[in-house]
C-alpha cells in the first residue's frame, strides 16, 4: 500500500498539480490586493483559500503517510512542512498580520521545481562567503564615511553630519541610486571631491559587490559539478548491475 502511494505522490501528475495549486494560490494572494475584487468576492477568495491550504495539509500528510518517519530527514521535507503549517495558522487566525504570512505558500515553487532547490541550496551554500565580502564592504563604508564626515560634514551636514549620516549617503552612491545629484552638491563646495567619489566607486561598487555575484556562480558550478558526478556513479552502479544480470 505504502509503495503504491509512494510511486502516486512521486509522480508527475500529483507533483503537477501540486505546482498549480501554488501558482494559483499566489495569483489568489496578489487578486485579493486589489480592493474593488475583494470587496466583490471576498468571500469567494477566502473560501478559495482555505481549499487550498486544506489541499496542501492533505497532500503532506499523504507524503508523510507513503515515506514514514524517513520522511522528515529530508530538509526540503520539513521545509515544506513547515510553510504549510504556517499557513494553515495563518488562514486560521484573526489577525491581518498573521494572514500576510500565507504568501510563504509561494515558496513551495522552489521545492517543486529541482532547478531553484540547486540555485537556493547554492545560495544557502555560499553564505559564508558573501558574509566575509559583506564584512569587508562595511569596514571599507565605514572607512569612506569617516574620511567624508571629516571633509565635508560641516558643509553639507544633511549628508555627511556623522558618521552614520555619512554611511547611509554613501550606500546610496554604492548603490548608483540619484549619485550624481549627491556628487555634484559637494563638488559646488568642494571641486576636488570628485576623486573621492570616483574611488570609491571603484572600491566599493565595481570591485566588491561584483564579488558576490563571483561567489554565488562559483558555488552554483561546484554544485552542479557534485550533481553531475552523483548521477555519473549512479549510471555507473546501474551499467555494472546490468552486466551482471546479463
């Protein structure tokens, strides 16, 4: 009965129409944004809702009855588990700020299709080191920010005053949001300031956050290299099996 069960929950078609299920429960969630609707059908998207979540306390429960207790030592398993449960709390409660957490359904788009579980087991994976880069980039913030608080804090106190005034400025220019409009107010006061925005530019924005995009593709390769390597040894005890067979 379990195997039976087992080959149902694992197949395409149950897998499918759990994706669909999610879709749709994200499309009901962004719909309900939308006053006019909700005050329409409010009661037809609540009752919509609750089916679903209903549907997805079935469907993991149907996994947990076909797998057993082998069921929950697997991450992605507990992970989906988890976001069910906090949805069924969620639907369940009074509160509008508990309901906001039901759109965590969506994340179940990532146990659903293998391609993202590779791309967030990569970015769980190399956390560590975009937290080292993150570290540098706020030792190198904090470095700018004194310099520039010393330079051109008491001309422009709305943008450098202190130290933390001066960090927020400086993240927008790191971020290349309106920093022209920053630069050229302190180049009217201080014409040389250019180099200064210039190198740090440099510094912080085209050296050191291009490094978090490095980190993340080096460990999406080596993940995809492991994965590659895992199926080669399997087709490999698969070919050896058969030739002893045959």
């Amino acid at each position: 009965m379990r195997d039976r069960l087992r080959a149902i929950v694992d197949g395409g078609p149950f897998n499918a129409t759990v994706m669909v299920l999610v879709i749709a429960n994200a499309l009901l969630l962004g719909i309900e944004t939308f006053d006019p609707v909700q005050a329409a059908f409010g009661a037809t998207i609540i009752v919509i809702d609750r089916a679903i979540v209903y549907a997805f306390c079935v469907e993991i429960g149907l996994r947990i009855y076909a797998y057993g207790l082998p069921y929950f030592r697997g991450g992605w398993n507990v992970f989906d588990l988890g976001v069910v449960l906090i949805s069924l709390f969620a639907s369940a409660s009074g509160l509008a700020a508990m309901r906001a957490f039901r759109v965590l359904r969506i994340l179940r788009l990532v146990t659903a299709i293998p391609r993202m579980r590779v791309v967030v087991s990569a970015l769980f994976a190399s956390i560590p080191g975009i937290a080292s880069v993150g570290i540098v980039i706020v030792i190198i913030l904090y470095t700018f920010s004194v310099i520039a608080a010393k330079l051109y804090g008491d001309a422009h106190p709305d943008l450098f005053g202190d130290v933390f005034q001066a960090m927020f400025t400086l993240f927008k220019v790191m971020t290349l949001e309106g920093w022209p409009d920053i630069a050229d107010q302190v180049i009217e006061t201080h014409p040389r300031a250019w180099a200064f925005f210039v190198i740090f530019l440099l510094v912080a924005t085209f050296t050191m956050l291009n490094l978090f995009v490095a980190i993340v593709v080096s460990v999406v390769e080596e993940d995809a290299d492991f994965n590659l390597r895992d199926i080669t040894r399997q087709n490999e005890v698969i070919l050896a099996e058969l030739a002893a067979l045959r």
